[in-house]
C-alpha cells in the first residue's frame, strides 16, 4: 500500500545539539567499553542540561549488521536503543548517524560487494526498528567522500525508498559526496557538483534535509587547531543559505566545531547564529564532539570543565538562544 505523502512543506525541527562520539571508534569488531562506547545515560543528560536538543550519535554499520542483508546484531542494536532511550528521557532527539564513509569494511558502496540494495536493506531493517519513535532522525551515512556523487544518489535514493516502505516518517538526513562540505557544495568536485546532482533526491515521505559539515580551520578539514577560515566559513554556510532558500530545500549542519583558541568561540558563534535564524532553510546543527573516549589532549573536545570550555559556552548559547528551540 503506497504511503500517504507528507506536506511539502514539512513542520520545522530545531536540533541544536552535540556530536557524541565513541561508538564508532576503534577496529571492528573491537572490545565493547574499551575499543569503543555509546554514550551512557549521565553523558547524555549532561550535556541536554546545557539546553541542547539533539544528539547525534555516530555508530558502525559492521557492528550493527556483521554480515551484509542479515539481521541486525542484537547486542549492538540493544545499546544504541539504550542511548537513543536515554536521550529521548532527557528531552533530546536522536540523529542516528551511520559513520562510515560510504564503506562496509573495505568495499565501497555501489561495488560488487556493497550494492544499494545492501545500503537500503541496513536502513530498513533500522526504520522498522525505529519507525514509532519520533525522536530518532536518520542519517543515511556519514562523509561520502570518493564516491561519484551520482553513484551516491542512487544509494541514497535506495535507502530512503526502503525506509519509507516500512512506515516511517521520521526526517532523512542526505549527504553530498566529497565530504559533503557547505563550502564546496555548489563546486565541480572530482566526485561531481553536489548542487546539480544531489536536486534527485526522491523521498516518497517528502521530509529529507541535506546533511552538510562546516569547519573553520585552513582547509575546512577540522584537523588543526586553529579557525583561520572562520570568516570563509561563515559566508559558505550563507551561500548555501541561499541555495536552499532558491531550491525549496533544508539543510542540517552534522558537524561543525573549533578549538579553545582566542577568537574561535566567537567565530563558530556566528555560524550557529546563522543557522538558528534561518529555520526555514536550516533544521538545526550539532557540534564536533563530546564522548567519553576522547583523549584528553584532543583539540576539539567538548567538555564544559575542560580547556574547550568557552567553546561549550558558545554553544549552551547557540542552543538557547531565541526563538528557544523545542525538541
């Protein structure tokens, strides 16, 4: 039976929330609580007591399904809805990310070995796990990065036609490929022009955003420890603004984040405001990154009582700035 279309213009979510990073670390299979780690109950509730509304969780999609169109590992599965549980009772949805790059293992999607119909079949088994709850956002996949953006669409095309088959309603969040970044969103990419191929969307719910990522520092890699491209960063994420607005589309800000240096808090500042006063384009952005697994050198780290603590800062305000954002 065919699903009842959503309104075109789906109602607005406002997800201002944090990365929460660990259970998509390590080698897989790796050791549960040493190689990698969901976030517990009281990590989640710390950060939702900073006013933030969304999580979003990064996990392993050879973690959750070990053997490709075969069930969903029970253990792995019991932890993420454990997570996702714990972030719906502190008031925060949940975007549940597949953080691998358009990869299963060693084989990339739209191989031999990793057709889209090996991609659509990991999200229909998750939407139908899922597809009651409407606290859970899906995110199709985390950073494509050297697949041809068109192979990419027909993956993602796939994906979202199995999830809406089972039901669900819930939002779909859709990267470009080449790192799906804001500032080269409209550029001629070796992997394709995001702009002009990723417009084939196709979601029979009609409630899908493209998921973009936005960092300040020298090549927008989010690996150094400095926001020298702040400014630059600034004027992407309002290029891309515009875009949207244009197009009839929205967009979600995965992952944006800068060190504690002078200056930075600041800069990222104005990018989330942005953000926040265009919900028309924009449903909402979650900050790189909080876990428990980080080290504690690491420059990007998000811990309110440590050296990114002003950082944090900014984003408590981003989050609970006006009009206050409701989970």
């Amino acid at each position: 039976m065919a699903l009842p279309l959503a309104p075109a213009a789906a109602a607005p979510l406002c997800l201002r929330g944090v990365n929460l990073s660990g259970a998509e670390f390590g080698t897989v299979p790796g050791r549960y609580g040493f190689d990698y780690l969901y976030p517990s109950a009281p990590t989640i509730s710390r950060f939702a007591g900073l006013g933030l509304t969304a999580m979003r969780l990064p996990i392993r999609w050879e973690r959750l399904q070990p053997s490709l169109r075969q069930p969903l590992d029970p253990d792995e599965l019991g932890r993420l809805e454990a997570a996702v549980s714990a972030a719906t009772q502190a008031g925060m949805r949940t975007v549940i990310d597949l953080h691998n790059y358009a990869y299963y293992g060693k084989a990339r999607i739209d191989t031999e070995l990793v057709t889209p119909e090996a991609f659509a079949d990991v999200w229909r088994r998750l939407a139908r796990h899922f597809r009651g709850d409407a606290s859970v956002v899906f995110g199709l996949m985390n950073e494509p990065h050297d697949i041809p953006a068109a192979r990419w669409l027909t993956a993602a095309n796939a994906a979202i036609a199995a999830i809406r088959e089972t039901g669900a309603t819930q939002l779909v969040l859709v990267p470009g490929s080449g790192w799906t970044g804001a500032h080269s969103w409209t550029a001629d990419l070796p992997t394709g022009n995001n702009a002009a191929i990723m417009l084939g969307v196709a979601d029979p719910g009609r409630n899908f955003a493209y998921e973009v990522h936005q960092y300040l520092d020298a090549d927008y890699s989010g690996t150094r420890a400095e926001c020298s491209r702040g400014a630059d960063a600034l004027e992407a994420v309002e290029r891309l603004t515009g875009w949207l607005a244009q197009n009839g589309h929205r967009a979600f800000l995965g992952e944006i984040g800068v060190p504690g240096r002078r200056g930075c808090p600041e800069r990222l500042a104005a990018v989330l405001a942005h953000v926040n006063a265009n919900p028309k384009q924009w449903v909402g952005w979650t900050a790189w990154a909080a876990g428990d697994l980080w080290a504690p050198d690491y420059p990007l780290k998000l811990d309110p009582a440590g050296a990114n603590a002003p950082v944090v800062a900014a984003v408590q305000a981003a989050a609970r700035a006006k009009p206050v954002c409701e989970p």
